[in-house]
C-alpha cells in the first residue's frame, strides 16, 4: 500500500472528510453538496471522466484506424489498453479529489461559525496600501487598464476557473498512461483544498470586494460580480440559518484560484507537458493573479500565499507518488532499464527533491 501511488491521496482525503463530518455533527450543520446544482456527485464526476474518455479515446481511434473503422478501433484500444487497473488509478484520482473539494467547501462555510471574530482584513489592506505606495491596487490597476472592456476580460477569466479545474484534473488521469503522474496531478489539487482551509481559519478575510465595496462600484456587472453578489447573498443566508440550504463561500487568504492555477503550471513544466499548453497555463497564471486584484477578490498576500500553497502541493504530491528525480532514478535502477532517450526524459523530469 505505501507504493502505491494513491495512498496518501485516499488518506488525505479520509482524514479531511473525518474532520468535515465532525464539525458538521459539533456545529449541527448538515454536509452540502457545493455544486449540487449540476446533479448528484456520483452521476456528476462519472460524467466527466466519460466526456475526457471519449474525448481521448475518439480522435485517438480515428487517427489510428481511420473514419470507416474507428467504432470496431475503440473497442480494440478499450481492450488493450483501458485495464481494470487503470479503470481503478482514475476512479481513485478523481473520488479523492472530491472528497477533498466537497469537504474544504464546507469547512469554509464553518468560517463564521468559528472564526468570526477574527478577522484580519484591515491588516492586508494597509499591507496592499504600503506595497502601492499609499495607494489602493484595485484602484491603480482601474486606472490604468480602465473599467470597462477589462473588467469583462478578466472576469470572463476569473471564472474560467471553475470548469477548467475539473476538467483538468479528469484529463490527466484519463489520458495520461503514466498512474503515478495522475495521482501526481490529483494528490497536488487535493492539497491545494486541504492547505487552503488551514489557510483560512490561520488568517481568516473577506476579500477586498466584501470589506470595501466602494472600491468596486465603477465597475460594470460582469460575470465575477455576478458570482460575488451570488455568494454575498449565500453567505447572509447561512448566517440567518446555518441550518438551511445557503453555503458560505467567501474567504480571501489564501487564494486557492492562484494556488490551483499555479499547481497546474508547475505540474506541467515537470511533467513535460506539451511547451503551448505549458505557455497557455502561465498566460492565464498572469491574467489570474491580476484579476483577483483588479476585481477585488483578493489582497496581494492573498495571491502571494496562493503560490506559496501551490508550491508546496507539487512538491509533496511529486515526494508521495514517486515523481521526483530521486525517485523516478531509484524506480528505473530497480527495473535495470537501460538508459535511452525515453528513459533519460523520464528520469529529468519532476522536482529536484
């Protein structure tokens, strides 16, 4: 069991799902399915690993037996390649990356509950004052980009996030024949959820947005100010009736939409991903971080925590499924694989830890 690529991952997300439950019965708050808007977990996530499945599977098919004989080509590939094994490396990746997403979701909304008491926005805002000079980064940054056909770019951006996290982690695990580097990939999200929390009840915040609106009013509605007037109203929900259906959403440091998208960057750098998809990701890294000050979801300590997290998620999601270079030299050693060209990528590739 402790070589196999997902037990840290399983106990992780056991161990975050024990503590979601107890605070749940201490609290009497009853466990809710965030994104239960969207149907059921359990049709929700076999969906999406189907969609990645036949997205990969199809072209794959088609490309190798051409457009007459690409059903009959699936079903050979399916066959030959798709085992019992790697059926179970995907299911485990993915029910451990919700179960860590389900519970960091509600050990957020206890944040009130707990932890109202504390909190520390006044503290980052004069930081953000003194690293602008006395002045406010959400304004400077209105000031020179402008307040119109920016604010809809970046919020566009801005919740982009929320599909491309799933879908991401469901790619890589369905498509990447290497287990190891899907539990990699999943083992780093899932930590991003478990580092985040801890996060938030260390240096419990609001966020710009929800601390000083004003700030924000030349804005335009956009789809970002949709979702925070979405999960104001939530909030207050909560607050009136912990009891009811509402969740609590908000909380600024650290931010996990930096901390994630900075988890898929650095993953694909050392996993050797494709050079325009690594490109893509910090691209969208960059229009991430300025997006959570521009639109006020987040203080630059939020954003720098955010790295900090994702940083940390890699690196011990590399150590506890084998993917750094020690480890990947001690595997192929133990398989007297000879040093060619494939195997010498395999070897460089990963943190040097």
């Amino acid at each position: 069991m402790l070589r196999w690529p997902y037990t840290f991952a399983v106990c992780l997300s056991l161990t975050v799902g024990a503590a979601a439950i107890y605070y749940s019965q201490t609290l009497d708050v009853g466990l809710k399915d965030p994104e239960g808007f969207l149907g059921p977990a359990y049709i929700r996530l076999p969906m999406i690993g189907l969609l990645i499945f036949a997205a990969g599977i199809v072209p794959q098919s088609i490309h190798r037996y051409g457009m007459r004989r690409f059903v009959p080509g699936m079903r050979t590939i399916v066959r030959d390649e798709w085992t019992l094994k790697r059926v179970g490396y995907v299911a485990s990746g993915m029910l451990s990356f919700y179960i860590c997403y389900v519970s960091y979701r509600n050990l957020k909304s206890y944040l009130p509950l707990l932890r109202e008491d504390s909190l520390h926005d006044r503290q980052l805002l004069e930081l953000d004052h003194l690293l602008f000079f006395g002045n406010n980064p959400a304004e400077v940054l209105h000031g020179v980009f402008g307040t119109s056909i920016m604010a809809q770019v970046l919020a566009v951006l801005y919740v982009l996030y929320l599909p491309i996290v799933p879908i991401t982690v469901g790619a890589v695990l369905v498509l990447h024949r290497d287990f190891t580097v899907g539990a990699w990939y999943a083992t780093a999200v899932s930590l991003n959820w478990v580092l985040g929390t801890v996060s938030y009840y260390a240096l419990p915040t609001l966020g710009p947005a929800f601390y000083q609106p004003q700030s924000f009013y030349d804005l335009p509605e956009n789809g970002a100010s949709a979702l925070q007037m979405s999960l104001f109203k939530g909030a207050f929900g909560f607050k009136e009736n912990p009891q009811g259906e509402n969740i609590f959403g908000i909380a600024g440091f650290a931010s996990l939409h930096v901390s994630v998208v900075f988890t898929a960057c650095l993953f694909l750098h050392y996993a050797g991903i494709n050079r325009l998809v690594r490109s893509v990701a910090w691209t969208y890294l960059g229009f991430t971080i300025l997006a959570t000050l521009y639109l006020g979801w987040h203080y630059v300590a939020d954003d720098v925590g955010g790295l900090l997290i994702g940083w940390l998620a890699v690196l011990i999601g590399a150590f506890v499924t084998g993917n750094t270079k020690r480890q990947k030299r001690k595997r192929l050693a133990e398989h007297d694989v000879p040093a060619v060209e494939p195997a010498t990528r395999v070897v460089t590739t990963g943190p040097s830890i």
